[in-house]
C-alpha cells in the first residue's frame, strides 16, 4: 500500500503513522489528517480527522493481554511496571516522535476499551462481509 500510493497507483492511503513519518519528512507524503483525539508531537501541523471534519475515525492501539485465569495479583504487577515505562520520560519522547500517543492506563480502563470497540468493529465486520482469510 505504501508503495502504491508513493509511486500514484492510488491517490490516497491509511496508515499507522511511523510507517509513513518518513516518506512525510522526505517530502514525498502529505498527511491530510491523523486518528485520534489529538494531534502528534510528530506532525504538529497536521489536523485530527475531526479537526478536518470528518469526526468518528477512530485510532489504532495495542496492548497487553493475559491468559483468563491470571492471578490480580501477577496483573497488578505487570501493569505497574508497564505503566511505569510508559510513563518515563525518556520513553515518551521517543514514542512520541515516531508518531504514536501513549496512553498509560489500568486493566480496567482497557477492558473498557475493548468491551467499546467490539460491537462497533463487528458491526463494520458484519455490514462489510468481511471475513477472515
């Protein structure tokens, strides 16, 4: 895809930002929008979709998950020394300016998340026929 949009096969692409933060700062890329709430440290001047008037896009995010069955206790640790990563500053700034947010935040909070996004991801997945190759 990113191929194909650098060479004009196709006018206009999505993608995660680090993927195309390069070609962006070479200067054969030109972001229109990015997901998310927020703008990027690493694209200051670039509008979210919402800014851009096209509100509802939503973002990519990754994170941590553990068998069912996992002792609280294991998941309290290993949250705790995530969410102390995450939150150095070192961290940040380099997470930062490869064009990601983060977001530190509890196993509730993203059990939240998770219970948000299925049924409006899998009403996407059903009216599309999307399925599984």
């Amino acid at each position: 895809m990113t191929q194909a949009v650098l060479t004009g096969e196709v006018p206009l692409a999505m993608e995660g930002v680090p993927a195309l933060l390069p070609h962006v700062k070479a200067g054969k890329l030109k972001p229109l929008a990015v997901t998310g709430d927020r703008r990027l440290v690493a694209l200051p001047d670039v509008p979210n979709f919402a800014e851009a008037g096209v509100p509802g896009i939503g973002m990519t995010w990754f994170g941590l998950v553990a068998p069912a069955g996992t002792p609280p206790a294991a998941i309290d640790r290993l949250n705790r020394e995530v969410v102390r990563v995450l939150r150095a500053p070192e961290f940040i700034a380099l997470y930062e300016q490869a064009g990601r947010i983060v977001i530190a935040s509890s196993p509730e909070d993203f059990a939240a998340l998770i219970r948000k996004e299925l049924p409006e991801w899998g009403g996407i997945v059903k009216a599309t026929g999307i399925r599984p190759e």
